[in-house]
C-alpha cells in the first residue's frame, strides 16, 4: 500500500505532540498524513478520545493507517469496536503505556485503564523500548501478543519522544513504509 492511496490518521498521546516531535514532523511530511486533535491533550477524557477517533476513522474516505503514540495507542485500541469493519487497514503502535500499573501518573490517563486484550481486526506493529519509563518491554510486548501484533523491539529507545531523541525519527518512517508494503 503507498502512502497515497490512504488516509493516516496520527494520535497523539498525554499532552499531544510538540513541533519537534516524530508525529508532528510526520503528519507535515507525510502527504495524506493529519494529527486527529483532541479537545484537551492535557487532560484527558478517555470517552472523548476514543469518540473522536471513531468518527476520524470512520469518515475516512480511503483506507487507514493508524500511527499512535503512547496514550493514543491506549485510545486507538479502546476505539477499534468502533471502527467500520476494514476501514483500517494497519497500525503503527508506538510506545505504549502501562496505564494500568505504571505509578504516579494523572488520574486523568489512569481513567483509560483497563486496557483491552482483545486482538485487534487489523495488523499491527507495536514498538517497544526495553527501558520506557512508562511500560516494561515485557508488559508491551504480552500486550502486543494478545492484540495479535508484531512486536519491535527498539532497544533502549527511552518512550520514544523529543526528550529521548527522538526528534524526526527516520528509524520510524523506515518501519512504516516497510510495514505499509505489506499491507
């Protein structure tokens, strides 16, 4: 599948993403790439997001790609029910965060737990940091398994942001066109 003949939907996390940020940068290169805003990025509201993601994916007029970062890859996998069967046709999951177990976040992203299991009708990618501070590499990964995902293992790759180094992150667009060929 060529980026052209698609919509990419891009879901931000907890407190959206920054200029610097892989997915800000991606969504202006990436030709039918848009972020999916949120009302608050600061203080999320678990119904809100996945509504709003729901109505992103199933007014697309082109087959999806979904590229989430952490809490938006919480809230891409609550949403999936909500989904037109077969409007999206992969996702690039990256960072996901233990919502469920991970201390001292705000209640507001802890109001997203729990976090389904269900494998999702779609094919996934999960990318996985061995030394994110919001999720062990293995929780991410029994996670991944259970959504039928692949899982990547970055290596110690921090939550995969601007404050690990990840900036425009071309290690990312690599996986994604290579993912998006076989789709």
């Amino acid at each position: 599948m060529k980026i052209a003949d698609c919509e990419i939907l891009i879901l931000p996390g907890y407190a959206g993403s920054e200029d610097e940020h892989w997915q800000a940068r991606w969504a202006e290169r990436l030709s039918t790439g848009r972020i999916v805003v949120q009302d608050d990025w600061l203080h999320p509201d678990a119904k809100a997001w996945r509504a709003r993601i729901v109505e992103a994916v199933n007014a697309a007029t082109k087959p999806v790609i979904l590229i989430a970062h952490s809490l938006g890859v919480v809230a891409a996998v609550q949403a999936a029910p909500g989904f037109t069967l077969g409007a999206v046709r992969g996702a690039l999951l990256v960072a996901f965060p233990d919502v469920e177990t991970t201390p001292n976040l705000p209640a507001s992203v802890t109001a997203f737990a729990p976090v389904p299991r269900d494998p999702l009708p779609f094919p996934s990618l999960v990318v996985a940091s061995r030394n994110d501070p919001y999720c062990s590499y293995a929780r991410a990964e029994d996670f991944a398994y259970a959504w039928g995902a692949v899982v990547v293992d970055a290596g110690e790759s921090g939550h995969i942001n601007v404050a690990s180094g990840h900036g425009p992150w071309p290690e990312g667009l690599m996986r994604l066109a290579g993912f998006m060929k076989t789709l």
